[in-house]
C-alpha cells in the first residue's frame, strides 16, 4: 500500500500541494467561516433543535423590538412595559443559545482544521520521509553540470536523479507564480497619476 512508484508520488504530492496553495490563498479564517456557514445552514435544514430555537428566537426578539417601537411608552405605557419585559427575556435567552452554538462553531472549526492538517501537511512530512530516497526523474548523466546534478540529488537522492525535495521546491515556485499572476489580474486599477495636479502641488 504505502509502495507507490515514482509516478504516484510525484502526482500525489502535486496535487497536495495544489490544494494547500488554494487554501492559503483563500485564507484559513475565509475557509473556517464557509465551512461554518455551509455547517449552519445544513444543521438548521435538519432540524437540529439549538440551530432551529436560535433562528426562532431571534425572529421573536425582532418582531417585539418592532411592535416596542411602534408605540409610545407614554400614551400605552402598560403595553410598552411588558414587551419591554419580554424582549429582555428573549434577549437572554438568544444568548444563551448564542453561547451554545459559539461552542459548536468552535467544535467544527477543530475539525476543519484537522481536515486540513491531514490533508495538507500530514501527506508532505510523510512523503519527505517514507520517499526520501525515491528518484521521481532520471536523466543521463554528463546531461547537466556537475553542480547541477548534485543539487538536483539533493539531500538523499542519487547523483543523476530528481527527488522529491527538488520537486516540491520546483512546484512550489510554479504555484506561486501562478497566484501571484492571480491575484495581479484581479486587483483594480491603479488610477495613473495626474500630471497637471502633480505639477500644481510641486
């Protein structure tokens, strides 16, 4: 199970490292607050009793808030009392449940993290040192400089091949330029300067 060839290892670290540059580049805290608002959304869909009575419970709490602020706590001032009443209960009981859920989202943002950890770290470290000396490239020797050859052998692959030190480097340095190609398309436009209004403040 754990003998792949070279081919699997080359393309299962590839896709690895794929996955964990799309989640840097999204941002742990972006990915921790989708997952807990995809959690959210499947929980109360299936009836999950803190999630249902929460969202009940805050619509109450804006339906008093509403009708409290539609009468004057002067001219009805008995009815004005007791939704004040109640929209204090109803606060402290969304709270309450507030705090519950809190605790849950905090839960799933373990779990996420797990997930990701195990998805994206745990397979690297694991590969560097169960493939370690796995040659993913040959190619012949004299093809290259001596020097060369010896950094792509770097650090525990024989002289005339390419491990899986180099490769991770080479597809690290590939995905980075790919986001950073990215990120410059999708930045607005920076405004060019004006040159009659740069020469007035000068």
């Amino acid at each position: 199970m754990l003998d792949l060839n070279s081919s699997s290892v080359l393309t299962l670290i590839l896709v690895v490292l794929i996955a964990k540059t799309v989640i840097t580049s999204i941002g742990k805290p972006t990915l921790l607050n989708k997952c807990w608002n995809l959690y959210s959304v499947v929980a109360s869909r299936a009836g999950k009793p803190q999630f249902v009575e929460l969202a009940k419970k805050r619509q109450e709490l804006v339906q008093i808030n509403k009708e409290r602020k539609s009468i004057s706590a002067q001219d009805q001032y008995a009815k004005w009392t007791k939704l004040n009443r109640s929209f204090d209960k109803l606060s402290a009981e969304v709270k309450t449940l507030a705090d519950q859920v809190s605790t849950e989202k905090a839960t799933v943002n373990k779990v996420v993290n797990g997930a990701v950890t195990l998805l994206t770290v745990a397979p690297i470290w694991f590969c560097r040192v169960w493939y370690r000396k796995t040659v993913l490239f040959h190619f012949p020797s004299g093809y290259f400089p001596g020097v060369m050859e010896w950094f792509l052998a770097l650090p525990f692959t024989v002289k005339g091949g390419v491990g899986l030190t180099v490769w991770m480097f080479a597809v690290n340095s590939v995905l980075s330029s790919i986001v950073f190609l990215a990120l410059y398309l999708v930045e607005p436009a920076v405004q060019k300067p004006d040159k009659a209004a740069s020469t007035k403040s000068q």
